[in-house]
C-alpha cells in the first residue's frame, strides 16, 4: 500500500525532473514559418527567387514577343504600352528579352552551383573523413584553385574550350567548386567526431556505410547554405563571361549579353537598353544573397529557439 508520504515523494521527483528538462525548441516547420513571418530579408529574398524562377519557367507565356524577332518600324523604342522596355537598335523587344534571359541566366546558374558544389561535396566528405596525406594534398591544390581570381579562372577555360553553353557552365562550375570542397570539409571533420559516428565505427561499419549513411545526411544544410550563397555568384560570373565577349553568343539571350556590342553605343540615348537588364541582375543576385543568409540563419543550431 502507498502512503502519503511516498505518493508526495513521488510528486516531489516528478516535478523537479519537469522543471531540469531544457525548454523545447520549436520544430523546423513551425521555425521556418515563423522565421520568414519575421525576417524581413528573408522573405524578400523568397519572393525575388520565387519570381525569378517562375519567370524562367514560364518564358514562352509570359513574353510577348520572342526573342529574335525584329521589328525595323520601332528601333530604339521607348518604354510603352506596345514595348514595356522598349527596343533595342535592333527592334526586339527588350522584356521578352529579358524574360527569355532569365531562363538561360538562371539555368545556367542552377547547373554550374549543383555541379561545383556537388563534386566539391564529394571531395570535401572524402578529405575531411580520411584526413591525413589525401587531405593535405587535397587542400594544398584547393588553395592553389582559390588562388586564382574567379573571372579569370572562367575566362581562360572559356577561351580554351569555346564560349558554348556547356563549357560556360563547366567554367562556372570550376569557380565554385573549391568553395564547396572547403565548407563540406570542415562539417565532416567535425561530424566524424560524433558519438554517432564513432559508435557507428566501433561496431564494425565501413568506411563508406559511414560516410554516405552517417555524415554525408549531416552536411545537408551547409550543402544548401553554400548552393543558395553561390547561386548569385554564378549569375555575376555569367553576366562577367558575357558582358567581355565569351559568355553565352548570340542569338542566345542572357542578361550579360544583353548589355554588351553595340548595346553599350547606344545607351546615352536610349538607356532602358542597358537599365533593365542590369536591374534584373542586381535583384537576382541579391534575392539569392538575402536568400542564402536566410538559410544560414535558420540551419544554425545556435539561433534556434530564440
């Protein structure tokens, strides 16, 4: 039979157990909610991408015009009902243009991010979970990369290999590459220590059971962070390789395309030709940025909860 005193122990127990339980942190669903309802930023930065995106997706129904078609009765036209960004010295329509742009820009974009930060993920699990020589060696041609200004990195793979989209996306994918091999490294290095990882080892699992089942899931959100972060870099560098000549030709449209040739002649005179296209770089490339801080902030373990 329990007595009252013991039921009142209990009780007792039972409380102070509540009361040194951590508070709760919010689950990620309702964080992410929550984060974006406050965040300005970031909320701005999904609203710009998710335009952006929608924008290339949708090209064909949203332009009015395509674009190589000319229009020799309306040269250097100005913004209006007919042409909302009005033409160029050729008579094309300068928003198809630009929507038609987007699609190239951001699939260009898209591709060169997944496979520089793809192979650098890679790299970077298999140099920070073995470490020793293969790491050493590993960082020692990743500074050698990183040594190299991004541009001119481009540049000379372009110039070797041909300005064809392919090789622009390969050129892209090169500068980023190094960037992820660093970030995804250092994450490994500190998954591996784990209790997790160690236990997962000590009962026998092989090297890769543990790298691909145990780490690889963990670096998830750096992998994310890094993509998002190098998304606008990846538009610069294009609308860079185009605007010096070896980017994406003609009659292909991209945003850095539209503002080099003879574009740039007649920009004194007619500057929506130059103004559109390098306005919808910059909010591209700083949705992407404010995008990727979002993320950083809402993947840190550290500002959860507050």
């Amino acid at each position: 039979m329990v007595t009252p005193n013991e039921t009142t122990n209990a009780d007792t127990i039972r409380q102070n157990l509540i009361a040194a339980e951590p508070p709760r942190r919010p689950g990620m669903v309702k964080y992410t909610l929550y984060y974006f309802r406050h965040k300005l930023l970031g909320t701005v930065g999904l609203v710009i991408c998710t335009i952006m995106i929608l924008m290339a997706i949708f090209a064909d129904v949203i332009a009015p015009y395509t674009y190589q078609e000319q229009n020799y009765s309306a040269v250097l036209a100005a913004p209006s009902t007919d042409f909302l960004f009005g033409t160029d010295n050729f008579g094309r329509d300068i928003f198809s243009r630009v929507v038609h742009g987007a699609r190239i820009s951001m699939l260009v974009g898209f591709l060169a991010v997944i496979v520089g930060t793809g192979v650098g993920a890679i790299v970077g699990l298999i140099s920070g979970f073995f470490m020793g020589k293969l790491d050493a060696v590993v960082q020692r041609v990743v500074d050698a990369w990183m040594s190299f200004p991004d541009l001119i990195l481009a540049l000379t793979i372009v110039a070797v290999f041909g300005n064809t989209v392919p090789n622009v996306i390969l050129a892209i994918a090169a500068t980023i590459l190094p960037r992820g091999v660093r970030v995804i490294r250092s994450s490994t290095i500190a998954i591996r220590e784990m209790d997790y990882t160690m236990a997962a080892r000590s009962i026998g699992a092989s090297d890769l059971r543990t790298m691909f089942r145990h780490i690889m899931p963990n670096t998830v959100a750096p992998f994310l962070i890094i993509m998002s972060s190098m998304f606008g870099t990846a538009i610069l560098t294009e609308a860079g390789l185009s605007y010096l000549g070896l980017g994406i030709s003609e009659p292909t449209p991209s945003w850095g395309r539209m503002l080099t040739g003879q574009a740039a002649q007649y920009a004194p005179s007619a500057p929506w030709i130059l103004a559109f296209p390098g306005f919808f770089i910059t909010v591209t490339v700083m949705g992407f940025a404010f995008f990727g801080d979002a993320l950083r902030d809402l993947f840190d373990p550290r500002l959860r909860g507050r």
